[in-house]
C-alpha cells in the first residue's frame, strides 16, 4: 500500500464514517431519552434512500401509505383511549384531525408531485417529510404503551419493529437495489484524491447537522427539556415534561436523520431494501464506543468504523462485515475494564 | 388438579413417543423434527430471558457452530457423529464463555447487542470461507448411525432428536428447581439482592449464556445430520431473532413455553410463506412482517406468552413437604456475647462533592441491637451499603471481628457471616415464600448446575428447604410458606426478608426499615423475634423510624443527621438530647 490508496482509503472511510456518526449519534439520543435500544434505525437509512429513488422513477413509494396507514391506526387508538376516559367527542373528533392533518398533507402531495418528477432538491425535502414522521409514529404504536419496561423488553420490541420494517420495505421497494443521482456532480482534485461534489456534501450536511444538534440541546427549550428527560423521566416529568412527547420527538429526529443519511448515502451506493440494517448497525458499533452515552464518543467510533471498514475492505474484502462486526468484541472489552460494573436495577 | 397437570404430562410424552408409529403423513414428521430442533434453542432461551433476564439474538450463530463443525469434520475427516458432538460443544463453550466474560460484566443490554454482532460476523464467515463452501455450504452430509441403526429417515431420526429435546426440558425444569435455579431467578431483578445473598451474579450470567448456547449448539449437530447439507443462511441473525420470537411467543419464563412457541412460531411460517408470496403476487419472505408485529403486540399485550394461559388452567401443584425429617444445616459458631462484631471506624462516602457519610463510627456487639436513627437523607441506608459492601467505602475502615471488609464485594461478606434486609423490599415475586427463603441460605449449600440436573442434590436440597421452613416458623409465616411471594402484603414481604436474612446464619443482621408497612401485631411480633434472636447472642444493627420500636427495643442507638454521627447512647441518654430534638423538630428561634 502506498501512500496514494491509503489515502483515498482514508477520504472513504471519513467520508462513510461520517454517515455513521450521524446514526449513532441518533442511537445514542434515543437511548438516553427513552431507554429504547433502537435497532430500526437503519430501516430508516433504507426508507430516505428508496423513498427518493421511487419518486425519481415517478412513482409514489409504499412509505407514504404507511404513513397514512401508521397515523390513521394511531388516531383511532388515540380516539378510543379518549373516548374510554369519557372525553367529549367533539375534543377526541378534533384531536384525531389534528394529528393526522400533516400526514394527510404529506400523502396528497406525495399522490400529486410524484408523477409530474419535480427537481431533486423538492423530491428530497418531500423524502424527508414522509420519512420523519414515521418515526413518532412508530414510537407511539409500539414502544409508548411498554416505555416502562426494561430495556431489555424494549430491545426485543426493537428487534421486531426491525423486522416489520424490513419486510414492509420489499414490499414497497422489491428486491432490486437503487442508485441514486448525485446531488453535486462536480469533482476537485487535490494532489492524489479526488472529492466528489457528494462527497462534499456529504461532510457539510453531517457538520451542518452536529452543530445543529448541539444547538438545539444547548440553547432550545425542548432540547433542554429532551436532556432532562434522558438525566431523569420521573424528575422531568414533574417539571411538566411530557416523557411521551420526549419519546415521538427524539424517535421523530432519530428518523430525520436516518433519512437524510439515506439521501446522503444513495448516490455512492447501490441501495437495497435491507441495506439499511448494516448501515443503521454500523452506526451502533460506534454508539457502543461511547457505551451508548457519550455524544463525542459516539462520533469519533463512528469515524473509526469507517476507516476499519475501508482498509478492512482493501486488505480482505470478503472479510469486511465480519472485521466491523468483530471489532465490537475488544470495544466492549475496553469499556468494560475502564468503567467496571454498571448495573440497573429493575 | 395436580394428578391432572400429571396426567396432562404424561399424555404429552406418550404423544410425543407415539407419533412416528401413528400413519400420519411423512410431512407431519418432518414439521415435528423442526420443531423438535428449535425447541432445543428455544429452551435455551427461556433459561437466558425467561430465568436470567439476560438475551442473546446470536443463538442461530452457536446452531450453526454446531452444524458446521459437524459437516466439516464428518465430511473431511470422516470422523464419527458422536465425537464431533464434543468438538462442537468445546468451540461453542468457548465462543460463548469469551462472549459472555466480555460483555456481562456490564448492564444487561450490551450482551445481546454483541450477540446480534457475533450472530452478523460468524454469517460473513460461514459465507467467505472456501474450505466450508462459501455460501453454498456442504453437501452430503452422512446421517447419524446409532448402535448399526442408520437414522436415516425421518421417523428414526425423530427418536433421537426428541428424546434430548426432552431430556433437556425435564433437565432445565430440575436446574429451575434447585439452589441454582433461585440464584439464576434472584439475578433478573438486578444484582444487589442476588450478591448479598451470596451469589456470584457474573459467574451466574456467563454459566445461563454458555447453557443455553451449549443447547442450540447441540441443535446445530442434529440439524447438520437431518438436512444432510449446512449453508450460512439458517444460521443468520433473522434465525436467531426468530428463535428469541419462539421463546416469547410461547412463554418465555416457562421451559414447556418454549417447545409451545416452537411449534406456533414453525406452523405459522409454513402457512404464512404458503400465503403470502400469493397475495403480494411474488415471492419473497414477507413473513417476517407479520412476525415482527406479532412479538410487538405479544409483547404489548400478553407478555407472559401462550404457556401463561396454560398456566393458569392447570397451576402447578403445592409443593410436597417431604424435608421433614432432614438434617439440619450445621450452624455457625456465634462470637461471644459482648465481643465487637462489626467496628465502623470512620467510614465516608462521597459522591462527587456531596459527603453522604461523614466520617462516621460505631460499634455492634454480639449480643446487642444497635438502633441507627436519623431523618430522611441522613446517610443511614449508604452507611448500610458501605457495611455490606453495596458501595465502596470513599475513606475509612469496616471491620468484622477485626477483619477489614470495606473492600470486599456484597457476596464475601455476605460469606463472613453478615445478612441484611432492604429499604424497598427485593423478592423474586414468581417463586413462593419458602423458595425466596431458601435463597438466603444460598451459601449454605454447593451444589451447581450438574447435580441440580442429575438431582444429585436432593439431600442437601432437603435440608436448605428445611432450613427456610424453620425460620418462617421462628417468624411465624410457615403458614404461608407455599404462597407466591408477590401476592403478599408489603409487611409479610418484610417478615420474609428477615427470615430470608436469617436463613444465611449470619453472625451480624442488619435491618432497614423492617418495621415500616407493618401493623401492630406484626411489630410486636417482629420486636419479640429480635429480642430472642439478641439473647442468642446475634449482632443487630437496625434502621427504623418507628421510634416506639425502636427505644422499647434497642440497647444503644446512634443518631446521624447530614451524614454525620450526632449522638450516641442508650434510648434514654439519646431521647434527652437537646441536639436530637432539634434534627426531628428544627429549634426554635
């Protein structure tokens, strides 16, 4: 190897390592708010990344009627529940329109600009609204009612939301794998590497979204309040924090960016219905160097996976998975020695 | 009702035993050896999540460590079935010891979190490596010859596959009841209680893992042998998550659960990949949609699974008092009356800037009840904590009998003769009031899995048993003794902790809160147990808030306030002092 690969190697797994921060960060955040181990976080990669695809061939994906089907299930369980505490119908009628007013607005543009194929930019903002809804609505139809279990529950919640998920993505995108356009065609050499435009972007939208987050936790209130809630549920909630809410919001982000990775991730890779999984699970191995809870961990690990990954591919590329999977044996055995005994109690 | 949960059993096994003589078709033969193979895994699992609270969503992995060293080594080097069994099991044991050690040290969840990554990595392998056919696996397995009898087919195959099926059910329910099974049981609720009854919790979880990979490595060598071919996809980490989902569906806390949910999960995954493919009008493994959901809503709204249903139908029978005339367990020489137990010598605890215990000392001797007393956050339960090892002590000595243990963990000085009760009561609610007893006097028995399995370890069981039942009779619940614990009140619970506690034989007891949730009748009757318990000469350190209990009971007692030690004396020095009246009521201005 000389100097030239191993630097293109590196330029790679930055670049890859780049998308895995952004996923383990959003492990990491909903882990601390809600306890929930969550394994669907790539299905969500695999949706950004086929929604766009289905809609760039002018059809309108399967997500946007899980959309619909997810709020609508949502809305009658919520009716029901209010109906049941005695709630006037009039309040439990209006309160259903409005938790599915934005779904519905999403599907009818969805139906409408699919087949008239409007520019790229447009598609993929309307990616990302019927991704990210998703996500609290998958919060709220299959974790809320258990959010006191143990994490343990939760993970096996997780691990079958994972396998609904996949499924439903062959239905909606079959087994073929996608491409997608690049976002930014234009490539710059420097010395012996050569950045694409996505590769570009790719660093700028991860950057961007990282100072954004920090932001948003350092300086909102809802950010404060999701910090609090991860610090301590019971406390925050009798400071009037709805856990509930904390929970759709951080699934609502953790959804949000695994869709943006997707539309960052599809112009570099063939994307299949179930690639999302080993992306969403690369970006745990790096959660896991931060033993779930340190953002800045997190990110370095997930800086690290991708070069492991790209030099582990040249070296033995049969051998890839199996490198970055592995590779979680000797993390764990690190922080086990460095933090000893860490205990929950039930 | 307990003749017919026997007779139920019974039909099973004859069922079981009967159904290849039977004319059935040979496609019901075949769904029965499936079922048969993940049953082996399932049951596995239930010891692992049901019983430990633990899970693995590698378990498809350690099924084809088994296969594959089968095919692998009857193909190549011609070696017989029933020694690749042992070479399998060795590279299984280690694989998942290794696993085990790595993660288990820490919370509950990074072990099936390493488990999905192990079940992920051990797939690419299988797949990338020549000398096991890549992808497309071995062929031509031979089958399993047993005694000259080629096992060739799918009837004769069966008796061998369902005979260690249920061999391991009937061996995982033995290991269930025994002390193992209450020390496996007594560690899903979290360590602290499962530790200060003696019981090494880390080696406990690693002993579950390895169990219940050994089981599904056992599955993998039959499998290998039925389907005569082995490639990587069985082995993935669907199988595996789909072996968890056999386990929850049936019941995952029960062992006949796990052959329930087998047979659920394989009937419903040939009708489902029947029907499906035809609706969706093209083929593809959609059924694990409706899997997905499915363990969502198991999940939601029937957590205990299918067998819990079964379970209420047919409770299972009182246990038979048959320990009667066992042996009692040798006791432990007690100090000399008056001889320092336990010397606290100026212990402190910091967390971070917050000085929780401040340099605080007092003694207990044998003999005596030493009342710990002080208001609301005054460090009374983290100086309980320092003393049984829950917390490390920040500075300072803890001795007993003049050995320091400040630095030993929960279960070594719980060895030294030191029992406690907790603040918020730790149970197993599942098990009865004996069998939570029994598990206080963990340390008074050896026996481990083998011999719980064999049932080698009856005698010593009886006399454990022996022993709880002796001590609800001395804290006058025998009467209760075959209920559930989690359907008592919170005061019997609090009775049967200290005879819990007192089931170790411990030359020190210590308290916490035992008076609190009990009435009247019930204090009096705690006050007169202690009482003769001191006159034995046994060491007593109690945390309570009853003042009446306490100043009628106590010889000395110690008052802290903010972490430090404000007075010590006998109940009438400390009920005269001014300082004391001013920590419970404020002074006035």
């Amino acid at each position: 190897m000389d100097f030239t690969i191993a630097s293109i190697l590196t330029l790679d797994g930055v670049t890859n390592g780049a998308i895995y921060a952004l996923l383990a960060l959003a492990t990491v955040l909903v882990f601390a708010v809600t306890r929930v181990i969550f394994i669907p976080q790539g299905e969500f990669v695999a949706y950004g990344a086929l929604t766009l695809a289905l809609l760039q061939l002018g059809q309108v994906p399967g997500t946007v009627w899980l959309l619909l089907v997810m709020a609508v299930v949502a809305s009658v369980l919520d009716a029901v529940a209010g109906l049941r505490r005695g709630l006037p119908a009039a309040a439990v009628a209006t309160g259903a329109l409005k938790s599915l007013a934005f779904p519905v607005a999403v599907c009818a543009v969805a139906w409408w600009a699919a087949p008239r194929q409007l520019p790229l930019l447009f598609q993929s903002l309307l990616t990302l609204a019927i991704v990210t809804p998703l996500g609290p609505l998958v919060y709220r139809l299959a974790y809320e009612k258990l959010a006191d279990a143990t994490v343990l529950v939760l993970l096996i919640v997780s691990v079958g939301t994972h396998f609904a998920l996949t499924g439903l993505g062959l239905v909606f995108f079959g087994a073929e794998g996608f491409r997608n356009p690049s976002f930014w065609d234009s490539r710059f050499t420097a010395g012996p590497l050569t950045l694409t435009g996505q590769t570009l972007i790719i660093f700028m939208v991860s950057i961007a979204l990282i100072v954004a987050l920090y932001l948003f936790f350092e300086r909102t209130l809802r950010g404060k309040a999701l910090r609090a809630t991860a610090v301590n549920r019971l406390g925050a909630r009798l400071m009037g924090i709805s856990t509930s809410g904390a929970g759709q919001l951080s699934f609502g982000l953790a959804a949000f960016m695994g869709a943006l990775s997707g539309l960052l991730i599809g112009p570099t890779t063939t994307m299949f219905y179930d690639s999302g999984f080993l992306i969403g699970l690369k970006g745990f191995v790096a959660a896991i160097f931060g033993a779930l809870a340190s953002y800045p961990a997190a990110a370095l690990g997930a800086v690290f996976v991708g070069l492991i990954e790209s030099f582990g591919s040249f070296w033995a590329s049969a051998f890839k998975e199996v490198i970055v999977f592995t590779l979680i044996i000797p993390v764990l055995l690190w922080r086990s020695f460095q933090h000893g005994h860490h205990d929950e109690e039930e | 009702m307990k003749m017919m949960r026997r007779n139920v059993l019974i039909a099973f096994v004859l069922l079981v035993a009967a159904l290849p003589l039977l004319p059935v078709p040979e496609f019901w033969i075949t769904q029965a050896n499936y079922i048969g193979l993940y049953s082996l895994v399932a049951i596995g699992l239930v010891l692992l999540t049901g019983v430990a609270g633990l899970t693995s969503f590698g378990q498809a992995a350690f099924v084809g460590m088994g296969a594959y060293t089968a095919a692998y080594l009857t193909l190549t080097h011609g070696v017989s079935p029933w020694l690749t069994i042992w070479v399998g099991l060795a590279f299984t044991f280690g694989a998942a010891l290794l696993l085990g050690w790595v993660t288990l040290r820490m919370s509950g969840h990074f072990l099936p979190l390493a488990t999905i990554a192990w079940g992920l990595s051990l797939y690419y392998l299988l797949g990338n490596i020549d000398a096991l056919g890549k992808y497309d696996g071995l062929l031509g397995i031979p089958a399993i010859e047993f005694f000259g009898i080629s096992l060739n087919t799918g009837r004769s195959f069966y008796y061998l596959l369902w005979l260690l099926v249920l061999l391991a059910a009937f061996g995982a329910i033995r290991l269930l009841d025994s002390r193992t099974g209450r020390a496996l049981r007594a560690v899903k609720g979290g360590t602290t209680m499962a530790e200060a009854m003696g019981v090494n919790t880390f080696r406990l979880k690693v002993t579950a893992f390895v169990l219940a990979a050994l089981l599904a490595c056992v599955s993998g060598w039959l499998f290998a042998h039925f389907q005569r071919t082995v490639n990587p996809s069985p082995f993935g980490l669907n199988k595996g998550i789909e072996y968890l989902f056999m386990a929850v569906i049936g019941g995952v806390g029960h062992v006949w659960g796990a052959i329930v949910g087998a047979t659920v999960v394989k009937v419903l995954e040939e009708q489902l990949q029947d029907w499906l493919p035809r609706l969706m009008g093209t083929s593809g493994n959609y059924e694990i949609i409706v899997f997905g959901i499915l363990l969502v809503l198991v999940l939601q709204y029937a957590r205990d699974g299918i067998w819990a249903f079964v379970e209420a139908r047919f409770p299972k029978p009182q246990r038979a008092v048959d320990w009667g005339d066992a042996p009692a367990l040798p006791h432990r020489e007690q100090p000399p009356k008056g001889e320092v137990v336990l010397d606290v010598d100026q212990a402190r605890k910091e967390f971070g800037g917050l000085v929780a215990v401040n340099d605080v000392s007092f003694q207990v001797r044998a003999g005596q009840i030493l009342g710990l007393i002080g208001p609301n956050g005054a460090g009374k339960s983290t100086t309980f904590n320092l003393v049984t090892g829950v917390l490390p002590a920040t500075r300072g000595k803890v001795l007993l009998r003049g050995q320091p243990i400040q630095s030993l963990p929960s279960r070594e000085i719980a060895a030294r003769g030191v029992a406690r009760t907790f603040q918020h009561v730790k149970m197993i609610p599942t098990m009865t009031v004996l069998e939570n007893v029994a598990l206080g006097a963990h340390l008074r028995g050896a026996s481990g899995v083998a011999s719980a399995v064999l049932r080698l370890d009856r005698a010593e069981e009886k006399r454990l048993l022996r022993e709880a039942q002796r001590q609800l009779e001395r804290i006058g619940m025998a009467d209760r003794m075959h209920e559930l614990a989690g359907n008592l009140a919170l005061g019997p619970q609090r009775l049967m902790e200290i005879a819990r506690a007192l089931a170790a034989d411990p030359m020190l007891l210590l308290l916490d809160e035992p008076a609190a949730g009990l009435r009247l009748k019930e204090k009096q009757a705690l006050a007169d147990v202690l009482r003769q318990l001191r006159s034995e000469g046994m060491a007593i350190l109690l945390v309570e808030h009853d003042m009446d209990l306490v100043m009628g009971l106590v010889d000395r007692v110690v008052v802290m306030e903010f972490g430090t030690k404000l007075i010590e004396g006998t109940p009438e020095e400390v009920q005269a002092s001014p300082a004391v009246r001013a920590a419970y009521l404020g002074t006035e201005h």
